[in-house]
C-alpha cells in the first residue's frame, strides 16, 4: 500500500521486527473514521507479514478516535470520499454488502496469528470504543474513558463491537453501556474487565513496550495456538475444547522435537 493511500485513509503503518504499529492520524478531526479509513484498514489486515507477532493500533495526538466523522452521516458532506449517508438511498443487499466490507477493517484484528493491542488516550467514541474492542487486549490511560454512542443517534454498533463487549463485561453491562450511550471512565473499564490495565498518560508508553515485549518472548507458534484456543473457547463444549487442546499440543511437542533435533 502507498503512502498516498495511506494518508488519504488517515492512516500511518509501520512495521518493526515482530510488531505492526497502526496510527490513526486525522488529529484535526480528533481521528475520527470514514469508510475510506476502514477499507483501508482491511487490506492491511490482508497484507500483514506473516512473521508479524504483535499488532498496535492507536491515535494520534493523544485522542484514540472521536467515531465516525459525523460529515459522513449528512448529505453532500464527504467532499468526495465514500459517505455512509450514501446506504440511506442504498437497497437492503447493497446495505448489508457495504457495512459487511467496513466490519472487515475490524474482524482482521481478531486474527490468532498475532495479538492485536488497542492503546487507548482521551477517549475511545463509536467506532473508536468498537475498534478497540475488536483487539485481544486494551491498554488505557487514566484520563480516557469509552462511549458507545450508537444508540443516541438512533443506530446500533454494527463494526463488529457487540461480541467482544459482551464477552468482556457480559450482558447486563453491554446492554446498560450501548442503550444509555453514556461514558465509561477508564478506571471503571478496568473494574469491569474491558481493558487490561489504567496508568498514568505518562507511562502508558512504556506499559505497552513492556507488554509488546512479554507478548514477542516466547516461541511464536505457543503465542499463536494459545490464543486459538482461548477465541471461542467459552462457546465450545468441554469435549471440543478437549480435543483442540489435544490437537494443539501434539503441533508443539513436534515443532519442539524438530528444534531439538536441529540444535542437537
């Protein structure tokens, strides 16, 4: 992908050894989204090197994302780039084809290839709290806080946020969050599992290196099949999970009998 498509999308992409850094950059509308950015963001998710272990998304300029960028909602507002106010005179194939292709510049996050790390600061609104949500892990500052606003414009989170936060909070605390469209202060997202950890805006850098870096220590196919194992491990029965625990393990104890061998 070019620079130029890059910065039209709103994006920064840099690749370091094992990690992927994604950075929301439209500082001048506190990074928020567009349909360009989220297509953008799904043929990353295809293009991501294979020996790629960890992959960071967060915002510039201390702002996570603000959500959609509210132009896109009205008429005659895109200046050009594709508008989300364009489904409204869409048919219901077109839709569904159409918000399927932006949930893609999220799903791809939830990849066991790699895990995916949100750093969130200010706040996380929309499309923001929903992006963080479709990574493995959430980092945050203090000061931050998370709002599914969705409902108080009369729509629903529809780029793939529903699943994670009720699996992160469980029912009760997703439906309150999304039907109230309030603010959830970080410190509260801690107390109720929806990010990792809180610290002060000042070491949350050093807290998401110290984490990269636990992450890229052990052997990458360990990483990988135990995050296989973890995604969807509460809807399987115990036999199923039995069984890929078993199926698993037997993929290291070879992969480890091959290194040994090739060390010996």
């Amino acid at each position: 992908m070019t620079p130029e498509e890059l910065e039209t999308a709103g994006l920064q992409y840099v690749v370091d050894g094992a990690v992927a850094t994604i950075t929301l950059h439209r500082p001048d509308v506190r990074n928020a989204q567009t349909p360009t950015m989220w297509r953008t963001l799904a043929r990353l998710g295809e293009g991501i090197p294979e020996d790629v272990r960890v992959v960071v998304v967060r915002g510039a300029n201390g702002i996570f994302s603000a959500g959609l960028d509210r132009r896109l909602l009205m008429p005659g507002g895109s200046d050009g780039q594709e508008s989300v106010a364009d489904l409204l005179v869409a048919d219901d194939a077109t839709m569904s084809a159409t918000i399927d292709a932006y949930q893609q510049g999220f799903t791809w996050l939830m990849d066991p290839r790699f895990v995916s790390i949100a750093v969130v600061e200010g706040y996380a609104i929309g499309a923001g709290f929903q992006l963080a949500l479709a990574c493995d892990l959430r980092v945050a500052a203090e000061e931050s806080f998370f709002c599914m606003k969705e409902a108080a414009l009369g729509l629903v989170p529809d780029l793939t946020g529903t699943k994670p936060l009720v699996e992160a909070v469980g029912y009760a605390r997703a439906l309150e969050i999304c039907a109230t469209a309030r603010n959830v202060p970080a410190e509260e997202a801690a107390a109720i599992g929806l990010v990792l950890s809180t610290v002060p805006g000042t070491e949350l850098d050093a807290t998401v290196d110290a984490l990269v870096t636990a992450l890229t220590a052990p052997l990458p196919g360990a990483v990988r099949e135990t995050t296989a194992l973890l995604k969807g491990a509460a809807e399987r029965t115990l036999d199923d999970q039995r069984r890929l625990e078993r199926e698993a393990q037997t993929r290291r104890f070879r992969e480890m009998a091959a290194l040994m061998g090739a060390q010996a």
